[in-house]
C-alpha cells in the first residue's frame, strides 16, 4: 500500500469511528428523553478516571494529587460528560491548547475546569450551559450550539443523582 492509499484507509477509518460515535450518541440520546438512562453508583478511582480520558496533543491534564483517590458516583456518566467536554474545547479551539484541571472543593466535592482557546462563554452566560442548543454571544461556528446539546443530555441525565 502506497502513502496515498494508506492516508485514504486511514481517513476512511476516523470517520467511520466519528460516524459510530455519532450513532452511539443519538442512542444516548433517546434513552436519556425516554428516561431510561439508569444512575448506577459505585465506588471508583477519581484519578484513574482522569487518567482515562482519551487525550490529544492539545490537551494538558494538571496534575493534582488530591483528584486521586475513591469517590462515589456513576463513574461511566462522569467520563462521558467529562470526555464530551475535552472534546468540544478541542474542536472549538481550533488546535489551540487546553488545560484541564480538578480541584478539591469539600470533603465529597470536586470542580472540573476545562480551560481553551475556543469562544468559550462569558460569566453572565453560564447560566445557559446546560441548555441545548444555546449559542454564546459571538459565536460562529455552526457547531457551537451543537455541543450544548450534548452536555444538556449529560447533565439530564445526572439530574437528581
């Protein structure tokens, strides 16, 4: 196989990863307003989890010791919701860099900052950041109101948990 067809089976092979985790998320999707997402609890690894997330060059993960150690929640709910946030901050950077951090806020809580180069929203639009579809002031990218409908579906389906 020559460079061109290995760049072609390799495009070829990112999209059809894209495509499926497009479906997966439409899946997710109608579970979530069907009400059949189940809250499942468990003991897991904060650390770990972080550890787990599927990074690229853009992203710098900030280390801190006290983001190790057990905690107790839906690890899988966290991950996705963690994971869809990472991803959107890389897509509306447009390659710049994004650091991510988790700090200790109590005994039980933690905070999530996820820092980019994207549009991001200003202070008085947080408030809308769990609605889908909502676009932040300036934003252009037809894609930006897009990903707030994914994180609305992660955080309905955190509600009450």
């Amino acid at each position: 196989m020559n460079e061109t067809q290995r760049q072609a089976v390799d495009s070829i092979v990112l999209n059809g990863k894209n495509l499926s985790a497009i479906i997966c998320g439409i899946v997710e999707i109608s579970l979530i307003e069907a009400g059949s997402v189940e809250f499942a609890p468990g003991n897991f690894d904060l650390g770990e989890l972080i550890n787990g997330l599927n990074k690229t060059p853009e992203i710098t993960i900030v280390p801190l010791a006290e983001a190790g150690g057990m905690v107790n929640g839906d690890a899988r709910l966290l991950r996705e919701a963690l994971q869809t946030m990472l991803n959107n901050a890389v897509e509306e950077g447009e390659g710049a860099a994004v650091n991510f951090s988790v700090s200790r806020q109590g005994e039980d809580d933690y905070a999530f900052a996820i820092v980019g180069g994207g549009l991001g929203f200003a202070s008085d639009e947080m408030a809308h950041i769990f609605e889908p579809f909502y676009k932040p002031q300036g934003a252009t990218s037809k894609s930006a109101a897009g990903h707030n409908l994914a994180i609305a579906d992660k955080k309905n389906s955190d509600d009450g948990q």
